[in-house]
C-alpha cells in the first residue's frame, strides 16, 4: 500500500487549505485514513482521522476547523483546514491502516504566517 499526499504550502492565518491523499496497491477499503503532524521539536500527533464506516475523530484543538472526508473511492481522503493558526504550522502525514498494518505517507509542509 502506498499512499500519495499533496496539498499544503504557506497561507496567512485565518485562511484555509486543502490536503489530498490517495492510497494504491490494493483493490481492498483501508479500515483507517487520517492525518498526523508533526512540528518541530514536538512529537507526531493525530490531528484527524476517518473510518471506512465514516466515523471521524479529531483532535481538540482542530474541532470546529478542519473537516476530514472521505471519496466514494474509499481511499481517496482530504482534510480541509479553515481559519488556521500559526500552531497549525507543521508537517502533515497522510496515515492509513490496512489488515492491522500502518502505512505512511511523505510529509506534505503547512506553513501559517502570522
């Protein structure tokens, strides 16, 4: 399973952004698609995350902000980022679980000025 990111890049805050990810190699659902990210000197965190029935979670402090999604594909997933903050600043992992394994994504850089 391979998964593919692309989206992110600089925006001012309060804007918005769009990130992509695509999963290949398999004919079969994915159980889990979400995203990490991870800031400098911090550790990766679980920033969203949707399950093949649609149930998403989210963390915290993006509730209310940032909307996962999921493509009749089923392994196509976005994460839409609205009114982002300096804090959302980081590299942001594209994440899957398939058959109990996780795969990972290339990070994909966003960037918010202040």
């Amino acid at each position: 399973v391979q998964l593919q990111a692309s989206g992110g890049g600089l925006v001012e805050a309060g804007g918005s952004l769009r990130l992509s990810c695509a999963a290949s190699g398999t004919p079969f659902t994915l159980t889990n698609m979400g995203w990490y990210r991870q800031a400098p000197g911090k550790e990766r965190e679980s920033v969203a995350d949707i399950r093949s029935d649609g149930m998403t979670t989210y963390h915290e402090s993006v509730k209310g902000r940032f909307t996962i999604s999921r493509g009749n594909a089923r392994n196509t997933v976005w994460l839409q980022m609205n009114s982002l903050t300096p804090e959302d600043t980081a590299a942001y992992y594209c994440h899957g679980i398939f058959f109990l394994q996780d795969y990972w994504g290339q990070g994909t850089q966003v960037t918010v000025s202040s």
